[in-house]
C-alpha cells in the first residue's frame, strides 16, 4: 500500500493498527482468563475458521460465552470447534457468504434435524426472511409439531409466498388450536388446509396468547422455584 | 417575513397551500400590490436602486457574514482517491471497533422502539434469595453487568436492556456467580457448555419481520 503525503500515510497506519487491535482485543478477555497459551489454542481455531470464511465475530462470542461462565479452557475449546463445525455445514447449505445471522440460524436449524435441502430452497425462495422461517420452524416444533409436519407446512408457506410476519403467524395459529384442544398435529393440519384453501391465517390478539415475539411485561412473573 | 408567505409572494406556492392563520395577511400583500398597480407607478422611486445596493455592500463587508456565507454555502473538495479510502476505512474501524461506553441503561416505557433499530426490553426474574441479579448476553459480550433491580424488596427483579433488531441470547446471573436460564423465555438454544440460553427476537422496526443480517 503506498499513500501520498504525510497525511495519507498516517491515516493508512491508523486503519492498519486499528485493524490489529480490533482483532487482538476482541479475545482479550479470554487470554485474562485462560491464559496466552490457552488462548492461542483457542484462537488457532478461530482463525482457522476465519480463513475458511466462516464469521469471526460468531466464534469470538463463543469463546467469550465460555469464559464469562467460567468453564475450563478444553470445555471452551470444544465448544468453539463444534460450533465452527456446525457453521462449515451451514456455509454448505447457504453459501459462505450468507451473514452470521444466517448462518447461525442454518446452524440451529440442522441441529434440529431440518433436511438440508428444504433449507437451501428456503434461502432460494426468500433470502431476506430466511431466519424468520427457520424461527418459524423453530416455533412450530416447539408447539409439539413433528419435523416433518413443521417442514412441509413451512415449505408449503413459502412457496405460496407468505411474508415473514404471516409465516410467524403459523406458529402462532398452531398454538391457538392447540389451545382449543386440538393436538400439535391437527392443529397444523388445519393450518395448512387454510393455507391451501387461500385463506390468511391470521395470529391471534395479542391479549389471547404469546405472539411469537411477545411483549416480556407481558409474561406471568413464574412462582419462586 | 414568514417563509411561507414569503413563496406565496414570490409565486412558488399557491394560496391554498398557505395555513388559514396566513391567508388573511397574503391577501393583505395581494391588496396592496394591486393597489400600487393600480397607481399607476412607472417604477421604482429615484434613489431607491442606489439605497439597495448600499446597503447590500455594507452587509456583505461585515466578517462575520462572510464566515456565515462560507460554512451555508456548497464547496467543492478535490481528494486524492487513496486518502479519501483510507479515511473512510479509517471512519469506519473506529466506528466497528467494539467500545466499553454502550448504552445498556435506558429509562421509560417497557418495551419502546427506538428509532427503527432498537427496542428497550424488560427483563424480569423472580429469585426472594438473590442478593443481587444481572442479565448477561451476546449484546454485552456476557459481562454480568447490567443490573436488575429490586426496589421494593418484593424479590422480582427487573431491568430494560437496548436490543438492536436480531436473535439474542441470555441468560440471567444471580450473586455474581451462579449463570441461570431465563425459565420464562419464549425459546431457548443449547449453549454448547451444557446449559440453555434463552433466545429472543428482535424484529427491525414496529413488528417488521425481517432478521437478515
């Protein structure tokens, strides 16, 4: 790099050691807890990762996360390998250059089992809303629907072109049967038979149930423990 | 001159685009223009050119008017490309470089957008036996440091956060030491170190739906 004048070059030079000290700050907080040579181990991976285009910032977190929850350094290690792992299989589904976010949410998606390549036709359908619909899916397994339910009614959603706070609204429907009594089951079942059928599904009010990103004053304070 | 009128007179704008409150006063200006017209005036009054154009070499004498004139009016700045990039590669690594003074401590109602970027949210927790409580996450690179409160002594311990839009993870730190998952959240995703962390989502805006990154 060649800059002109002695402005240009001491502007470079503070890009370049801010650049530097970006980078060797951000695991500060690991070497204060660990140690220089557990936390070069810890970053080898780290860098490794980077270089293979997977987010830094993702892996950094993690390692933080162990150390401020005070876990051994082989623990913290582990866990950043198998989280990179995990993202290297993401970058497979929706290309390396998806954002953290959406690599991050391909991640927890294949944790939880959803094929691959109802993943990759997400992302081709609807790139912008992908994390919502793998939250969605996420929303719907955790109302007791089975993967494969969850995976087809998503599907379905997606390829009718629902927008993303009409897919957070199936989820939100499901719940709604299930409350009438219906199981996880039938209530998708009905969902998606609505959704076939060209009807909207509507999320319930509010004040009836927890929206899939509801209001936390909204919440019942739990009974001590 | 009110601004408004001020068009109004200069033919920019029409009368009914002026607030009722002006539209007595226009009409006014109307009245006497017309009746200058009507007058039968050839021109302007002799001495009155030279009076003006006094007066405007006076004003523009003064210093501080040509301070004035020079930050109000446009310039042109010529930057070699390589400086012009590198200062804004400079920009913004200050600008990405993660600093202590994040503002986690607002005050008002529980859940306000902010913007179109970030909403406050209330966390709350109830733990009678706590001496202090703390919420810690990926938005504070999990330093147990912001603070709940107990005020009343009632054993529920609450304290709003600015979360920008995103998923976020979290989970609650009771006397320093012992990391607890919220029992409460909506949803939650292993945390790799044997335990859950609570997840929330946080669209962009009043309940857009988008996370993307």
């Amino acid at each position: 790099m060649r800059a002109r004048g002695p402005l240009g070059g001491a502007i470079v030079s503070v890009v370049l050691v801010g650049a530097l000290w970006a980078q060797a700050s951000d695991l500060a907080r690991v070497r204060t807890e660990f140690g220089e040579a557990e936390a070069a181990r810890i970053e080898a991976v780290i860098d490794a990762s980077e270089r293979d285009g997977l987010p830094r910032a993702l892996l950094v977190d993690k390692a933080v996360e162990g150390a401020a929850k005070r876990m051994e350094p082989g623990v913290v290690l582990a866990a950043v390998r198998m989280l990179a792992e995990e993202l290297r299989a993401a970058a497979r589904v929706v290309g390396r250059d998806a954002g953290p976010t959406k690599l991050e949410k391909t991640a927890d998606a294949l944790r939880h089992g959803v094929d691959p390549g109802l993943l990759a036709e997400l992302n081709e359908r609807n790139p912008r809303d992908f994390a919502v619909l793998i939250v969605a899916i996420e929303d719907l397994l955790h109302a007791g629907v089975t993967l494969a339910v969850a995976e087809d009614l998503t599907r379905d959603a997606t390829r009718r072109g629902l927008a993303a706070d009409e897919m957070l609204a199936l989820p939100a429907a499901v719940r709604r049967l299930v409350r009438e009594g219906r199981t996880p089951q039938q209530a998708a079942s009905s969902v998606q038979q609505s959704l076939r059928a060209g009807q909207r599904v509507v999320p319930p009010p509010p004040a009836e149930g927890p929206s899939s990103f509801p209001t936390r004053s909204a919440r019942r304070i739990p009974p001590p423990s | 001159m009110n601004e408004q009128l001020n068009r109004y007179l200069d033919g920019e704008i029409e009368l009914g685009a002026l607030p009722p409150e002006l539209r007595r006063e226009a009409e006014a200006w109307d009245a006497f223009v017309g009746d200058v017209r009507d007058s039968g005036a050839a021109g302007a009054p002799v001495g009155l050119e030279s009076r003006i154009v006094g007066a405007i070499r006076a004003e523009t004498k003064a210093p501080w008017s040509r301070v004035a004139k020079w930050w109000l009016n446009p310039h042109s700045i010529r930057v070699r490309p390589l400086i012009g990039l590198a200062a804004a590669a400079a920009l913004a690594a200050f600008l990405l470089v993660p600093r202590d003074d994040v503002t986690t401590e607002p005050s008002g109602a529980t859940t306000a957008v902010v913007g179109e970027e970030a909403v406050y949210v209330q966390f709350v927790l109830r733990a009678p036996d706590a001496t202090s409580v703390a919420v810690a996450g990926d938005f504070n690179e999990w330093v147990p440091e912001i603070a709940l409160n107990d005020l009343d002594g009632d054993g529920i311990w609450s304290g709003r956060v600015r979360l920008g839009p995103g998923v976020h993870k979290y989970m609650f730190v009771i006397d320093g030491t012992r990391w607890i998952t919220d029992p409460y959240a909506e949803r939650y995703a292993e945390d790799g170190y044997g335990n859950r962390n609570a997840v929330i989502a946080i669209t962009g805006g009043a309940g857009a739906g988008s996370l993307a990154p």
